[in-house]
C-alpha cells in the first residue's frame, strides 16, 4: 500500500455504523415474530436474509474504526502495551455488558425467572468483545501482510475443523443444526449456557469455534482501514473498494457451492461474502458523504453510530423489560406490556406483517430519539 495518511474523521463511517445498528434494532424488536417479513429474520440455517448482513457488518466496522483509531494514537507516540491493556479492558467491558443482558433482570423484578444454570454466556456483544480483543492484538504485532495472512488462516482452519474433524456419534463433514463440529463443542462445553432458540438444542449461534471466521471478518474491516488511510486519490479508494467487494462477494458466492453460505456457523464463504458486501457498503457512503458531501440525509445514521453500543443495550434491555413486564390482557389473563402495546396500537391498523413492520420501526424511532438526545447533550459513552 502507499505511504499513509492521518485523515479526519469519516462522517461516512459513523453513518454505516448508525446504519447498522438501526437496522440490528429494527430487526431484533418486531411487534410478532410469527408475522415477521422473511427478509427481517435470519435464515432458517442455510443461505442468508438481509438480516444475516448485519452482525458482520457490524463486526467489520469495528476492524475499519479500530485502524483509524489505534494509527492515530500510534502517531502520537501512545505505547503498544498501553493499547494493549486498553483493548483488554474494553472487551471484558463489552462482554460484561452482554452478560447482562443475557440475564436481565436476574430475577429481582417482575416475577422474572432466573437461574446461573441456564445463564446464557455467548451473545452478541460477547462476539464483539472477542474479536476485538484478538483483532486488536493481531494488528498491533504484525504487518498488513500478517494481517492478510491471519485471516486466510483463521478462514481455512475452521472450513477444514468443520469439515475433517469427526463429532462422536455423527462423523466429519456434518453441516446440519445437530452434529456439526460447532454444535458439538458449544453443546459439550457450554451446556446449558447456549441460546435457547437456537437451531438445535445446545447450539449457539455466536459459539465457541465460529468465533474464528467472526475474527476474520473483523480482520477485513482492518485492511479496509487501512486502505482508507492511504494517501490515494478518494476515486481510486472507491474504485478498488467495490473492485475488490464484488470480488469477494463472487468468491463467497462461489465458494458456497463446496460449503453454504451459512449465517448460524458463520461459515467461510459467509464470511467472504458478507466482507464483500460490507466493502460495497462503506464504498457507497464513502463516495455520497465524504467525496461529493451529500451530508445532510446521513446526520439521523450518524447520530445512532456516535452511541452505537449504547443504543444497542438501552434497545436490548428495554425490549427485555416489556416482555417481562406482566398487565392484565383484554380478557383478564395476564399479557406482557409489550404484547398489550403491540395488540392495542399497532394490530388494529394494519395486516399482520405490516403491524409489526411498524411496531419495529416505531421502537427504532425510540431508540432514535434517545440517540439525539445524548447526541444533542453531548454524552458520548466511552467504553
């Protein structure tokens, strides 16, 4: 790559990163998942929804904005073994903070049933928290090229674990919900902490072994960083940012033929294929906001992405309290509040699937709101 630059801040990295968690909100929170639009929830198990394109996205992003902010603090003199400590505290931060909402609210309220038995230990912010911590170690001890090489690595070991390495009383190569190498270590392991919707019991979908390809992604945000940092013309960074995301979009499609597209094992080629999409993503807002400063309708992303972990936990624990909050139902019997919300204001207004199209969207607006506010006070949370 050429020489590097210390650029300002992109506004079209901030808004992809609002976009992202507006789009994990709004597809975490529909007012009835048994009317939810096939494109709004994950895939079953093999191949992908929009929806499956949002936790990588995200994961990417986190690659992106940790070269831009680990260079800038490298540059003025911040010692290697300080950032360090800094990505290890953090992280457990992070994972601390999906543990609890995992648990929320532990049993102290609201008749809700709790157990550390059952207390699920993976999670999306545990995933984040993961790679971040190992992506963050692995681009502060080694070149770009040990970058790349780090994520063919991680990328061809866990195709290879999947598909060589036998699960007692299943084989090797299984790729079904039960019998897979992830299920098996997650199910062993992890028993009785997985997520208890997941595919097949004892599976979990942010597990033990697909955090590596997780790793990888991350790791392709990284190199994003750090072509983004160069001091190239900005046509020729978008032009090689879609040259290369397609291309890894058609590699991930391709290689799909051997090993689906799989967002539950987070499998290779999903890993490829999403990167690609992610690289296209940022290209887009790259191009629209940074290049030709169309601004002002990516001010409400990037709002959601100066608080994005924030919003994301305020989302899950307030989504949390309406579900165990219990009120008396039209019949008397008791009903969440988030039910009696759903069925008082959004159900009578519109079809099953639009209803709780509008029940998502309205709580993104919420979320939405509460984003301005800290953005408007300026309360910006540091983890």
């Amino acid at each position: 790559m050429n020489s590097t630059e210390s650029p300002k801040r992109l506004m079209s990295l901030d808004a992809f990163r609002g976009a992202t968690i507006a789009a994990m909100v709004l597809v975490n929170d529909p007012g009835n998942w048994d009317t939810t639009y096939a494109q709004l929830k994950h895939a079953a198990w093999n191949g992908w929804t929009i929806t499956d394109m949002v936790f990588p996205f995200f994961l990417w992003i986190v690659g992106v904005a940790l070269t831009f902010s680990f260079a800038r603090r490298m540059e003025s003199g911040a010692d290697k073994g300080r950032l360090m400590l800094h990505v290890l505290r953090r992280a457990a931060i992070i994972f601390a903070l999906g543990i609890i909402i995992n648990g929320f609210p532990f049993g102290l309220a609201f008749g809700h049933e709790f157990s550390f038995s059952t207390l699920r230990i993976p999670g999306v912010l545990q995933r984040i928290a993961i790679c971040y911590l190992i992506a963050s170690a692995i681009f502060l001890t080694t070149s770009v090229r040990g970058q790349i090489l780090w994520a063919g690595v991680l990328l061809a070991v866990y195709w290879l674990a999947l598909m060589l390495i036998p699960v007692p009383g299943y084989g090797a190569g299984i790729l079904e919900p039960q019998g897979n190498l992830e299920w098996f270590l997650d199910s062993t392991l992890l028993s009785g902490h997985t997520w208890v919707w997941a595919p097949a019991p004892g599976f979990d979908p942010e597990g033990i072994l697909s955090t590596l390809p997780a790793i990888a992604t991350t790791l392709f945000g990284i190199l994003t960083g750090h072509w983004l940092r160069t001091s190239r013309p900005a046509a020729e960074k978008i032009s090689w940012m879609f040259t290369v995301g397609i291309g890894m979009v058609a590699l991930g499609w391709f290689l799909s033929i051997w090993l689906p597209i799989n967002k539950n094992l987070w499998t290779t080629p999903y890993s490829i294929f999403m990167g690609g999409w992610a690289l296209v993503g940022l290209a887009i807002c790259y191009w629209l906001i940074d290049v030709h400063g169309y601004k002002r309708w990516a001010t409400p992303f990037v709002i959601f992405g100066m608080n994005a972990i924030a919003i994301y936990v305020a989302s899950e624990l307030l989504a949390v309290l309406l579900g165990v909050i219990q009120v008396a139902g039209p019949e008397g019997a008791p009903i969440s509040l988030q039910e009696q919300i759903y069925n008082g204001w959004f159900a009578p207004i519109a079809g099953p699937y639009n209803a709780s199209l509008l029940y998502a969207i309205a709580y993104v607006l919420l979320m939405y709101l509460i984003a301005w506010v800290m953005w408007k006070r300026r309360w910006f949370v540091k983890i």
